[in-house]
C-alpha cells in the first residue's frame, strides 16, 4: 500500500507532521508518491530543517511566491532563510510562521503542501515541549510519528527528545525502560502528538522502522494502545521505509478485539 492511500489523502491536503523517528523520511516518500500521480507537492516547516537533498529549494516569501515558484516546476521545498551555524547538520534553513504556511495552503500553488512542525534531533521518539508543535490551522492531516525502535530502549536523551515530557504524560520515568503502550500514549495524547491539531484535522499516528515482522508485531501493541485511547483517530499506520511496508491498522478492528477479550 502507498503512504498517500494508507493517510487517505487524495488530491488535495495540507499535511503536517510532528514527533519523531521518521518525520522527513514519510515527507520524502510522499513527495514520490504525489509527483508519481502528478500532483503538484511543497515541501516547507514551521520551524527549521536540513533541505531534502532531491528536492530544489527555494528561499522565499509570500510576495515573492507566484515569481520564484513560476521558475521551478514541483515538487520543491521553500523555506524563509538559511539558519546560521547550524548544530548537528552541515546546514539548516528556517521555515515560516504557522500563519505563512496557512496563506501558501490557500494560495492553491501546491495539490500536497508537506509541513515538518516540530525537531527531534534525530531521536527515535519525543514528546512536545513547550510553544510545540507549530501546526497551521489549515492542515486537513496531521501525523504523530514515532519510531517503534525506541520500544525496549531507555529513557535517556540519546533515544528520546524531551524525556522529561515523555515522564510527564506517561506512567514511565526517566532511566525507565520504554514500553510499547508508553509510546502509544504519547503519539494520541492531548499534550503529546494530538497537541495543536485543528479539531477537524484527520490525526493518524505512525509507526516507523517496523523492519521486521517482530518489530510489526510491537507497531501494532503500540497503535493499539494508542488508538484505545482516544475517538479522534479512525486508523493509525505502520511502516518501514527499508523494506517497503505500509500497513493501515483500523480503531475500530482494534475496538473490536477489545470487546472480544
């Protein structure tokens, strides 16, 4: 199954994504997948990110939109500015304000507009800080995503971005050991990945680096946690990117089978 039908996307969304441990990997998948179709795909953030290294980039703004975006044929990521000395990467652009990319949504210049909302630092799983995430109001799909190889680990800086907030809203602390109903709770939790989501946003958590058939198994205990705990989400979905799996896992199956037990 393609990402795009597994999110139930069509031909037009402004899709955002937030968490961690697969956030720019999914918006490059999708950018294949809308170019596939013919879709006209943007790829932008709310806050700072390193280009897509496939992707031309384009440093713009909403006065100069229809004129720098007439000279690149999408798909094509923008973002404000260059980010000056950047930690942990060569280099890094900044984004725009939630209320620019809301203009770029309804300008209509993109079928796909993909926004990268938040940072990870490049850890498998995170929970959102404070002034996190930055969603634009008019994102029709938002995606908490989280890496299903955090599950086993401890909970330290080197695995989780912000372990104090993960603390914060599970039944776990920090040096405890992450279980697979820790990392549901936060991907649906109202100060986790439901954070700033506009109430009729479609949410549908995913669960990344499901590389093998037992790791599939843990992504599916952590989206039955998370989809047990909240009537927001139809659906939540699985994937490896390196071994080309995308599988949807519906609530209301997941419902089911809780009544059944």
């Amino acid at each position: 199954m393609h990402l795009a039908a597994a999110l139930d996307l069509g031909s037009s969304a402004a899709v955002t994504f937030v968490g961690a441990g697969g956030k720019k990997t999914a918006m490059g998948q999708l950018t294949g997948e809308g170019t596939d179709e013919g879709y006209d795909v943007g790829y932008t953030t709310t806050t700072a990110m390193p280009p897509p290294p496939h992707l031309p980039l384009t440093l713009t703004g909403p006065e100069e939109w229809n004129t720098d975006l007439e000279a690149h044929n999408p798909p094509i990521a923008l973002a404000r500015k260059e980010v000056a000395d950047p930690a942990r990467v060569d280099w890094k652009v900044r984004g725009f304000e939630a209320s620019v990319v809301d203009q770029l949504s309804e300008a209509g210049l993109f079928d796909w507009l993909l926004v990268k909302a938040d940072g990870a630092r490049r850890r498998e799983f995170k929970a959102p800080g404070d002034g996190e995430p930055v969603v634009p109001s008019t994102a029709t799909h938002v995606v908490p995503v989280a890496s299903v190889a955090a599950v086993g680990e401890t909970v330290t800086t080197d695995v989780v971005h912000r372990p104090e907030r993960v603390a914060d809203i599970t039944d776990i602390d920090i040096g405890d050991t992450i279980t697979a109903a820790a990392v549901g709770t936060v991907l649906t939790h109202p100060d986790g990945g439901l954070r700033n989501a506009p109430a009729d946003a479609s949410v549908i958590p995913l669960v990344n680096k499901a590389d093998t058939e037992p790791q599939r198994r843990v992504a599916t205990d952590v989206l039955a946690h998370a989809l047990s705990q909240t009537e927001r989400c139809s659906r939540g979905v699985i994937t490896s990117f390196e071994s080309d799996v995308c599988e949807v896992v519906s609530a209301a199956d997941i419902r089911e089978e809780g009544r059944d037990d």
